[in-house]
C-alpha cells in the first residue's frame, strides 16, 4: 500500500530501529514506547488487522508469533511481556496495517485500559 505508515517502514523509506525481520515480519521499537520495552512486530504483508490476517498462509501467521518468542528471548523479558493487537476504530488501531506491540521490562498493569 504506497500510503501505508508500516509498509514504508518495511521498504526502508521511513527509518525504524530495527530489532528483527524474516521472510514474513519485521520488528522494531515504537516511537512513544508505553513500557521501557516497546516493540511493534507487523506482517510484511498488508492486510489492515488481526481479523483480515486469516487471509495470510499458515506459515505467515506462525512467522509472526515465533518471532515474538524469539524477540522476548533477545531482549530479555525472562519475567514476562504483553503482546497487544488492537483492531479498529473501537479498540483505536492508529495504523490500519496488522501489528503485534510486545510490552515488557517491568511490572505491567494489571488494567489493560
């Protein structure tokens, strides 16, 4: 999509500080990071959110949640994280491409609000 935020982030034409990438994913740090670890992982291919993401194959869905495993391992969030897909409006997805925010580094709220 020429106009989408993530898909230029993706192509390079926006700079990110990268933190992971494969054929499917690239992952990188959140700009207005909500916990001292914010990472966003998004699907290299467009699709707006998680309900359009059953379109993808198998293999691009499970690319996505191994390599939030993966990124936890690598930035050590031994005591836990939060992954976080907002969807729509209601739920105020800002970017309408599918994205995973991964949230650690410390004791999260318990109030996911």
């Amino acid at each position: 999509m020429p106009d989408c935020l993530f898909c230029k982030i993706i192509a390079g034409q926006i700079p990110s500080q990268k933190v992971y990438e494969d054929e499917f994913c690239y992952a990188f740090r959140d700009i207005a990071p909500q916990a001292p670890i914010h990472i966003l992982v998004v699907s290299k291919a467009h699709v707006a959110n998680i309900a359009e993401a059953s379109s993808l194959p198998d293999e691009a869905l499970a690319a996505v949640i191994r390599a939030i495993g993966r990124i936890a391992q690598a930035e050590k969030m031994d005591n836990g994280f939060r992954i976080v897909s907002n969807c729509g409006k209601d739920a105020c997805q800002s970017v309408n491409h599918w994205h995973i925010h991964i949230l650690g580094g410390k004791q999260l709220s318990e109030r996911m609000d």
